[in-house]
C-alpha cells in the first residue's frame, strides 16, 4: 500500500499542489467580497480549498452568499484544507510571479512555498467548513451576460445601502418568455429596465426573482470580469445560483412565499399582540429579537438582554406538534399584527431556519401572506 493511500487510511488528512502565482492570485482576487470580514464564525473567515484531479477549487461563503471558483493545478495529493482568506490574499500578492506549492500539514497547519519564501499559515479544521447547496439540475436559465450586466449597471446603484427596515435591499428580475426585465429602488427613486426580443425556454407566464444587493454586487464584478456569452440561472426554495463560466455563486433568497410549513397554530392576533409587546420590552435593542417556542397546547414568547434582563410569556393553543423555537424580529411581527386588527392569526412554521408564514384564520375577500425571515438566537 503506497504511504498515501495509508495515510488516507488512517484518516490523516492530505493535501499537495503547486500552482501558478498568476491564476491563483485572480481566483483570491475575485472571491475577496465575499469572505466575511467581521464574522463571529472564525470558519468564515477561510477559504476553503479543495484539490482533485488537475484543478484547485476554492470557496469562500458568509454563509447568505457564497462563490465557488477553480483554476488549473498539479495536484500531488488530492485533498483539501481551510485558510485564513485575508491574509493569504495579502501575502500571495507579495509574492515573486511564479510557482507556488501549498501543502496540508499537521494540526491544520498549511505551508506555502514559492522561491525563497517559505510560510506556514494556521488553517481549521475542513469539517468546520459550512457545506454549500448543489447547482440544480433541472430549471436552468440561460442569460446573455452582457444584457444582465448592462441591467445590473442601471439599476443597482438604486438600491439602498443601509440595512434599515424601511428599504429593500434588492432589485426585482422578471423573466417572461421573450423579455426580461429589472427593477431596484430605495424608496426614495426607482430604476427600471426592461429588455424585449430575448428567448427564455421554459418560461410560462413570468419568473419573479428578488436578487439581493450583496448578490447584485458580486454579481457585476463577476460580469464584469468574464467573456462568457451567456450565463446559467438557476433557484430553488431558499438558493438563487448564477453560474459564469468556471465561478459559481450562490445567495441565499430574499423572503419568499415558503412551501412546507407543516407547524400550524391559531391564536388570538390582540393576545399575541400584548404578549409581544410585552417581552420585546427585554429584547436586544439592536436585534429586537424575541424567541417563539411552540410545545403541546401553548406558544411561550421569551426575550432577554444582558443591560435590561428577561421575559416571558405564554398563550394556550391547539398545537399538538413536535416541539420548535424560532426567533423573530418584534416589530416585523406586531407590524402585521396590527395591520390585520381583530380576529385569529394562523402561525406557520416548518423549523428555525426557514421563513415563518402568518396570516388570518378566517376567510376573507383578499389572501393575505405575511413571511417573516427568521433571526438566529
């Protein structure tokens, strides 16, 4: 049995490659908007690099968007590895232009050679990296990339910046069998951008997609960057994916209509209005995050914050499901709370990642959704 096959029995991990400065470097360059600058997931601060046959592939995520790359390499050892993203961005860029040898040694550490210069960084452990959904293999959408990048330049500086509640960071792509179209705004303006005479296959009616602004601005980097004519579009329940030539890019969703939400409760909207009102006194200020746990025949509300401390609440319920706790933002709850005014108020669930659907119990001349993101507590 040759040593690496051994190794890899014994469960080591290994890794070897050499790779030029050049495509290593443009790969780094064009993943950088992506890896977390102040995460409190030290995983998120790495790239997670991935070497098999004649390729390294590298992926860096924060975990709403994540860019998946590759560039061409003599692979010794296939296997893979985690690497601080900034720093390795840094240092490769100081380099001499030539070739670089990246080895995978003990306790996660990583060595790097090229020329003269030897350094050995300290990586995690690649069981830590997040994994990353599939590019789906039905649904695919071809864009000209020129036409989206063109879209993506007029709109996207319409969408704003700041993270407060009363905008929406994204734009709006509508996909009809022969146009496609675009709109952003921040309240305050709107652009809009329509383009007819393309064919999209597949299409009946129109495909409504909210790409967010973060999506938006790799995006046209990634445009910007490639010769490809066209590119691959694709999005499942929660994962919008947009594949230019060898990148990847996935984003998380914007709140959509959720499928699913087999946890269903109806409670009186005024009760659990007060409750609400009540806990969210103690939620963190900047969060306003309050804990939702539904159990056998009740729903306990709960909030807490190291400078004000804790509260909570219950109502009775017809809930006869397994156990959940789920956070949610107060206000984004008691907004629609108060637009529905008197009467019950379905909860929907289906875990604590997913999008929360409320609604009013009872059948009226409009259908009303409400879809509340979820919040991690």
């Amino acid at each position: 049995m040759p040593a690496e096959a051994l190794a890899s029995a014994a469960g080591t991990a290994t890794m070897e490659i050499t790779v030029s400065k050049f495509e290593l470097l443009r790969e780094l360059t064009a993943t950088q908007g992506v890896v977390e600058r102040k995460t409190t997931i030290p995983i998120l601060s790495n790239y997670l690099f991935e070497a098999a046959g004649d390729k390294l592939s590298l992926t860096a995520t924060d975990l709403d968007l994540s860019l998946r790359t590759a560039c061409s390499a003599k692979v010794k050892k296939e296997g893979s590895c985690t690497i601080p993203a900034r720093k390795l961005h840094d240092y490769v860029k100081l380099l001499p232009d030539a070739d670089i040898t990246i080895k995978l040694l003990e306790n996660h550490w990583v060595s790097i050679r090229c020329g003269r210069s030897n350094t050995k960084m300290v990586g995690m452990a690649r069981s830590n990296f997040p994994s990353l959904p599939a590019f789906p293999t039905a649904g695919v959408m071809k864009i000209p990339a020129q036409v989206l990048r063109s879209m993506i330049a007029k709109t996207g500086f319409a969408i704003a910046n700041e993270e407060s509640r009363y905008t929406l960071n994204g734009a709006l792509m509508v996909l009809k069998p022969e146009s496609i179209t675009m709109v952003a705004t921040d309240g305050h303006r709107l652009s809009h951008i329509e383009r007819s005479g393309e064919k999209f296959d597949g299409i009946s009616g129109e495909m409504k997609t909210l790409i967010p602004k973060k999506a938006m601005d790799e995006l046209k980097s990634l445009l910007d960057g490639t010769d490809t004519e066209t590119i691959d579009f694709a999005k499942d329940e929660s994962t919008l994916y947009f594949r230019i030539g060898p990148r990847l890019l996935t984003s998380r969703q914007l709140a959509v209509l959720p499928k699913d939400n087999s946890k269903s409760i109806t409670v009186n909207g005024e009760e659990l209005s007060a409750a609400i009102s009540r806990v969210a006194q103690f939620a963190d200020e900047r969060s306003r995050a309050v804990r939702i746990k539904l159990e056998k025949g009740e729903l306990k509300l709960s909030a807490s914050s190291t400078e004000t401390g804790e509260s909570e609440d219950s109502l009775e319920t017809n809930y006869n499901g397994d156990p959940l706790t789920i956070g949610f933002n107060a206000q984004y709850v008691l907004d629609f709370l108060k637009a529905v005014g008197t009467g019950e108020v379905k909860l929907e669930l289906k875990d604590a990642q997913s999008a929360g659907q409320l609604r009013p119990a009872n059948g009226e001349d409009y259908k009303y959704r409400y879809i509340v993101m979820p919040m991690r507590i």
